[in-house]
C-alpha cells in the first residue's frame, strides 16, 4: 500500500542510517501515487537534499494528473498548493508558484487556509489572506479563518475579527471562537463564558468550560463552577469540575470529588481520580481500586501506568497484582514495563518473596508469554540478584530452548 509505505518512510527518515537511505529513497521513488510519493520524498530530504527537485516534480504531478483527467475548472490546486507550502522551507523559489495556485483555488474556505498557511512565510500576501478570510459565506467557517489571523494581524484589525466571531449564531463555536481570541482581546472572556453556559449539549457545554478554565481570571471561577455544576451528566459534569482543580481553593476539593466519585464508568473515574490525584493524594487507594475493576484490559493496562507513577511503594504490590492477570499479552508487558523501574524501591524482604509468587504465576502461560514478562520484569531481576541472577536467567532460557526445539 503506497500511503501505508509513505507513511513509514516518513516515520523513519529522522532514525535511518546513511548505508540505508539509498534503499529508503528507491522504495519511495516507487510509490505510485503522486501525493504519498512526495510526502515520503520530502521526509527524506532532510538527510538526502539532493531530492528536492524530484520532491518538486512529484508535487507538479499533482496538478497536471488532475488537469488532463478531470479538466481545468476541477484541478486539485489544494493538494499541488499544500505541497508546495510544505516544499518552501526547503525550497523558498516555489513560494510564488504556491501563491499561484492558492489563488487559483475556487472554494472560499480551502482558498483561505492555503492563503493563511501562506502568510507565515510571504509577509506581503496577509492583506490578501483576510480578504479571503472575508469572501467566505459561512459564519463558522469564516470566524475560524479570521482567528486562524489574529495573531498575524494588526490590532486594530482585531474589532473586526471579533464581530465577525459574534456573528457565529451556533454558542459552542461562538464560545470557541471567543475563547480563542481571549490572548489578545481578553476582555471578551465574560462574553465567553457566557456562550458557552447557553450551549444546549451537554458534552459541549462541558468541552468549552475546559478550553475556558485555564484562561479566566479568578474572579470568574465561580461562575463556572456553577455552569459546572449545573450539567446533569455525571461524566462531563465531572470532567468540567476537574479541569478546574488547578485554580479553584481547598476547601472546594472535596465537591470536586464527590462528583468524580459519581461517574459510573470505571475508566473514566479512574482518570478523574489520577487528576485530582496531586491536590488530593489521599484519593490513590481508591483509584487503584477504580483501576482494577476495569473490564477492558487495553484501558486497564493504560491506567495502571499512569498510577505507576503517583503511588506509594506500598500500593506497588496491588498493581503488580493487576498487571499479570491482564491476558493480552501485549498489554500486561507494557503494565509491567511500568512496573518494572518502581519494584525495586520495595524493601528486598517484601519484594522477593513477592517476585517468587509472581515469577510462578507468569511460569504457568505459556513460554512466549513467560520469555516476554521476564524481559518486562528485568530490572526487578537485577534488582534481586545482580548481574548473577541475570546469568542464570540466560543460561535457563538456553537450555529450555534446547530441550524444547
């Protein structure tokens, strides 16, 4: 698949050795599509400069395939224009094609993101880029253009991107729109607020006072934790509670957590209790406990990692615990991964006959599954028993390899 192989190829060009970019340049010369062919060319150009007028040839591509199939009135000038852009920092001489062909683009809203993306780097086209901004029709569409702008733009253009973000009839992406505004014009936060208590969605109404909670002033917390408050579901109620923690006084804490405690799903309350977790380190028991009545195990490994991090020593045998009774293999060694580094700091009386028990339990799967949580569980290992007991291990290894091949 040449965009699954595009994307490798762009993954790996930072990592790849000089003996091994002839190859990586040959695989990406033979994607067929122009689009991911030039995505991976230009990963590569980095290390292998000498490709860059093949990266520009592949872009080219772009626009002349769609000219002659579909003709001129339909060419992809938003791809050929994305390329180009992304090809200027490389390349400063293809700055005017790309201007050319963003011009050239008949929708309003890909009209304008391609002139946006094109201000950064040609100053002079920012009085173009917000005439475009302006052409478009839709509301929504041509606030994001606008704010997209404001920080490019003068201040005293500033009025006129914020009028033209009142204008937004929808409250979440009013509320967005001014919230997203507030750096510079931070006198509309009120106003803010106030759209995002009239969004009807409940999930959205919670997601705005998010983006909000860490722009207000203290002076308005209040109100927010009273639109907090008043969103009926336990989930985004809490969450919008929780993203207040940071600012909102002790005293308050304790309401925050009963409406964490509330949440009926145990995933997400454990990730309300692993936030509130550093105001309120009291709360880890019971979020170990949270944790471990998480049915899925993909999202109970992901949990027990983060714990790993903010328990005490003492709980680390409780989540070791949990960890090799996940049956995914996969996901039980990235648990013990993040278990292993933590183990050790157990006093050696507690820890051995603990490791004793679980080297027998994991003994009892099968031996893939054992060979993968020893390599986990290696620092626990020399933790234990030095570079010896790491010795003896490779030797039983071998030697189970020979009797079992």
């Amino acid at each position: 698949n040449g965009s699954d192989r595009a994307k490798a190829l762009s993954a790996l060009a930072d990592k790849l050795p000089p003996e091994l970019l002839p190859e990586a340049l040959a695989a990406a010369r033979a994607i067929p599509n122009e689009r991911d062919r030039a995505k991976a060319l230009s990963a590569l150009a980095d290390k292998l400069p000498e490709v860059l007028p093949e990266v520009l040839i592949a872009a080219k591509e772009i626009l002349y395939k769609y000219y002659l199939f579909w003709g001129f009135n339909n060419v992809d000038y938003v791809n050929y224009a994305k390329a180009l852009i992304a090809l200027a920092d490389k390349l400063p001489g293809v700055l005017p094609e790309a201007l050319a062909a963003a011009r050239a683009i008949p929708n309003e809203i890909h009209r304008a993101k391609a002139m946006i993306a094109l201000a950064d780097k040609l100053p002079e086209v920012l009085p173009e880029a917000l005439a475009a901004a302006r052409a478009i029709p839709n509301e929504i569409h041509r606030a994001k253009a606008m704010i997209a702008l404001a920080d490019k733009l003068p201040s005293e253009l500033l009025p006129e991107v914020l009028i033209a973000a009142r204008a937004i009839p929808n409250n979440y992406y009013r509320a967005n729109a001014l919230i997203a505004l507030a750096d510079k014009l931070p006198e509309v936060l009120p106003e803010a607020l106030a759209a995002a208590r009239a969004i009807p969605n409940e999930r959205y109404r919670a997601k705005a006072m998010i983006a909000l909670a860490n722009k207000l002033p203290r002076e308005l917390l209040p109100e927010v934790l009273i639109a907090a408050r008043a969103i009926p579901n336990n989930y985004y109620r809490a969450k919008a509670m929780i993203a207040l923690v940071d600012k909102l006084p002790s005293e308050l804490l304790p309401e925050v957590l009963i409406a964490a405690r509330a949440i009926p799903n145990n995933y997400y309350l454990t990730k309300a209790m692993i936030t509130l977790a550093d105001k309120l380190p009291e709360v880890l028991p019971e979020a170990l406990a949270a944790a471990r009545a998480i049915q899925n195990e993909r999202y109970r490994a992901k949990v027990l990692i983060v714990l790993a991090d903010k328990l005490p020593s003492e709980l680390l045998p409780e989540v070791l615990i949990a960890a090799r009774a996940i049956q995914n293999e996969s996901d039980r060694a990235k648990a013990l991964i993040a278990l292993a580094d933590k183990l050790p700091k157990m006093l050696f009386a507690k820890l051995f006959p603990f490791w004793q028990d679980t080297l027998h339990e994991l003994s009892l799967r099968t031996r893939p599954d054992l060979l993968q949580d020893i390599k986990a569980l290696f620092p626990v290992i020399f933790a234990l028993g030095g570079e010896a007991a790491t010795v003896e291990i490779a030797h039983a290894i071998v030697d189970v390899g020979r009797w079992w091949k």
